[in-house]
C-alpha cells in the first residue's frame, strides 16, 4: 500500500529543534499519525509528537540509540487509539536513509507492528536541515517502501515528493513554468485539490484550476442548473437548465473539452455525506465555495480533522432589492489545520451553525423557533452578480497560488484574511489569529467514527 505524510509548519519547527541539535548528533522523536484510508495513497496526518529526551539516548553524528521501553507508554496510546507509528529522525545534509538506519529500522518495526496492530502501516521518516522531509513504510518483514509525499502545511504549501522524476512541460503549460518555473507547474500537476460548491464562485474557482493544469479536482454540489443559476455560473447554457443538469456535470463537461489532462471526480452530494468525507479528506487542498454556515463550519472541521490547507470563500451584496446597493464585499480566507478558524475569526457563530443546521434537517422546528423569536433567521437567496463572484474567485486562487509558492514582499503569515469591499474602497489583509480553541485540538485526527464527530456522519463506511 502506498502513503504520505502530512504534519504542519509548526509540528516540524518543533521536530528541528529536537532532531537537529547544536552539537550535530542525531536524535530521535515518535510521531502518532490519525489517517485518511479512503483513498491511495493512504494519508498519515500527525497527531502527536513525543520527542525521546537527548539525555536518555546513546547519540552520535551517524546514528542515534535508545532503549526501547522509552516509547511503550507512546505505543499503548497509538494502540488504544488506532494510531500510526511515524519513528523520525534528523539528517545535515545527508538526503537518505543509511545503512545504519536501515539496520535499525529492521530491529525497531516488528515490536512496533506486536504493539500497534490496528493501523494498516507504520513508517519511518528523516527530517533534512534545510526543512525537507522524506520516509518509508516499513513492512512488519523489513521491506521498505518510499512515502509518496511528505506534505507540510503551514502558511505556506510544501510538498515533498518521494520519488519519479518531473515530466517534460507541455506547451499549454510553458506560460504557467515561466512565471512560478517548473517545479511549481510539477507540484500543480500533481495536486488533488478538492472544490465544494460549484455555483457562483465555485464556476470560476474551477475555471482557473484546471487552466492551471491541477491534476485532479473533486467537485462536489448537488444542485441541477436553473434558469436564475444563467447569470453567473461559468459554462452553463440554457440547454442546461432546460435539461435540468447537474452543477458538477456542467463543470466537469468543460473541464474535459479544455484537454489539458486534468481528471475529475464529481459528487453530486452535499457535505453532510459520509462518501463525500471521505473523498475529500483524501485531497491535498479544498476550497468552499458555499453560502450555507453549517456546510462552512463542517468543511473547516475536516480540514482540521485531515489537515489539509483550506480557502473559504464569502462575498456579500446588500441591497434593497430596488436598485439601492448599500455594500458590495468579498473576503477570502486562508485556514490551516491547528490555527484559527472561520469561528474563531468571527465570521459565525455556533448559534449561527446550530440555526443551518436545524434549517436544513428539521424545517419544521426551525420556522416555530424562528416565530417565537428564539433565533436569529438564515438568510436565504441573496442578490449575486458574476463580475463579484469572479472577483474574490481570482483573490482565492491567487492565494492557493502565493501559498504553493511564495511570491510576495510580505511574508504568507500576514495575508490569513483577504477583505474587499467595492462600495468602500477597500481592500486589506489580515494576519492569522491565535489557534481556535473549539477546533485546533483536532488536528490530525483523520478517519473517527462518527466521521468528524458529527452524528449525521454515523454509518455509511
Ligand atoms: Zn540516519
């Protein structure tokens, strides 16, 4: 079976400081890894970082010793919990595994696999002095099998592949290679990035990935197109809303007659679909481009929960409906998995998810709570205009684009929050915040039944 790993900037800036000591003799530390085993490759997500004390081992420059008790109470976790086991190290300079680490790891994995059977794999990784990270599945025989990727997520994208060499780039993509050069245009090519809502700005958002040559997106609406969907949604036509066809059919119709090789997998599902969970926890990158609070809150939860880089979308127009217009805005906002959050910025509240929520599964309850005043109504059906929603569509993947590779005079950290607003002339940046309290502590914790504790996910595996 093949694997990746994904921690976040901050797990590996805690690793360096352990695994690369001043005095340059090795260390070592042991990661317990959540999953995502719904797709290939399987997803090991760092859950937990127990560094094993420098004093309590036997270091040297080219290898590092410890006893092996030191790590049964770490095991006992992983095992209660279903865990993976992630045995890590440092190297300066030295970009594989040894013949020292090779001997090691054969001794090491089969206690590992005796004391952890209920994950599929575990591995063993070694973290670089320049901040790259590459590792193995290790077989409970010994066999070593290279991860596909070791994916970092911070304020910035990194991926780190373990192997296969780029391919040569085509000419639909030379312009993409000349302005981010082609490594960048190889990483696109190799991203899953996941797309939930493909109406206003989903259409667009969508547009410029697969013209960025992405190499395989998911797509994910339930809606068929509708008559009132023709002014806004890319690529629909009136064919399609007299035929009644579906969003993501519409989308990936025009994502095929591009040619540029990028795959597609649509959904015609809402969030709260244990299929459509799992499919996108096996992405790399999702973006929401939903109007609907609980559909918001609920993908935030699953970037958190599968750690994957996350883009929310919101634009908002308030009119009167009589040509008044009294604000035309839009943000764009970056998520990572263990900083802030949508709810932690403020842009709802829980009272907010609950009210969707109840909205969308008990209609009834929810209008007689609405009656008598017991909460604040969802607003349904807002104005939207195309030329808005391509707007904060273009910031969003120009955002996705400045985090995969970093191009601006500030650093990625002070751009969190992008907020524009048409009808007052502005348009700011935001750093992020302190770690939601609500969210952060599930960082990394992968595939729970119920998936990501939310009850209406029960079942379905
Ligand atoms: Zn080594």
């Amino acid at each position: 079976m093949s694997a990746s790993l994904t921690l976040t900037a901050r797990q590996r800036a805690e690793l360096a400081r352990h695994l690369l000591p001043e005095d340059g003799c090795e260390a070592v530390a042991i990661l317990l890894c959540g999953m995502a085993r719904g797709g290939n490759p399987l997803r090991l997500l760092v859950r937990q970082v127990h560094l094993i004390p420098h004093e309590a081992c036997d270091r040297r420059p080219d290898a590092v010793t410890w006893p092996t008790e030191l790590i049964v109470p770490w095991l006992e976790v992983a095992d209660k919990l279903g865990l993976a086991v992630v045995k890590i190290h440092g190297h300066r300079g030295y970009d594989r595994f040894s013949q020292t680490d090779d001997e090691s790891d054969r001794l090491l994995f089969p206690s590992l696999y005796a004391w952890v059977d209920r994950a599929p794999v575990h591995a063993s990784a070694i973290l670089m002095d320049d901040g790259r990270l590459f590792g193995r599945v290790v077989s409970e025989d010994g066999q070593f099998q290279p991860l596909q990727a070791v994916h970092v997520i911070g304020d910035d994208i990194e991926r780190f592949d373990g192997g296969g060499g780029a391919a040569a780039v085509p000419e639909h993509g030379r312009r993409i290679a000349q302005t981010f050069g082609g490594g960048t245009f190889e990483r696109l090519r190799r991203l899953k990035v996941g797309v939930v809502g493909c109406s206003g700005t989903g259409s667009p958002v969508i547009e410029q990935l697969a013209r960025n040559c992405i190499g395989s997106l998911v797509l994910v609406d339930p809606d068929h197109v509708e008559d009132k969907n023709l002014n806004r949604i890319a690529n629909t036509t009136r064919d399609d809303a007299e035929q009644g066809r579906l969003k993501v059919d519409v989308a990936a119709r025009a994502i095929a007659a591009m040619g540029l090789g990028t795959t597609v997998q649509t959904l015609a599902s809402t969030l709260f679909d244990p299929v459509v969970v799992r499919e996108l926890a096996s992405c790399d990158v999702l973006f929401g481009c939903m109007d609907t609070i609980d559909g918001r809150h609920l993908l935030n939860k699953l970037a958190t929960f599968y750690l994957i880089p996350y883009f929310d979308l919101g634009v908002k127009i308030e009119a009167d409906g009589m040509g008044g217009v009294n604000q035309v805005c839009g943000s764009v906002h970056y998520l990572q998995p263990g900083g802030s959050s949508l709810l932690s910025r403020h842009v709802y509240s829980l009272e907010q998810v609950r009210a969707a929520g109840m909205m969308r599964t008990d209609p009834q309850q929810y209008q007689r709570l609405l009656d008598e005043g017991y909460l604040r109504g969802v607003q349904e059906d807002r104005p939207a205009v195309v030329q808005l929603n391509t707007l904060i569509a273009s910031l969003a993947v120009n955002e996705f684009l400045a985090r995969l590779h970093p191009y601006r005079l500030d650093p990625n950290a002070e751009h969190s929050v992008t907020r524009i607003s048409l009808s007052h002339g502005i348009f700011e940046h935001e750093a992020d915040g302190q770690p939601c309290p609500v969210l952060s502590r599930h960082a990394g914790r992968g595939d729970v039944e119920p998936l990501l504790d939310w009850p209406e996910l029960s079942g379905g595996a």
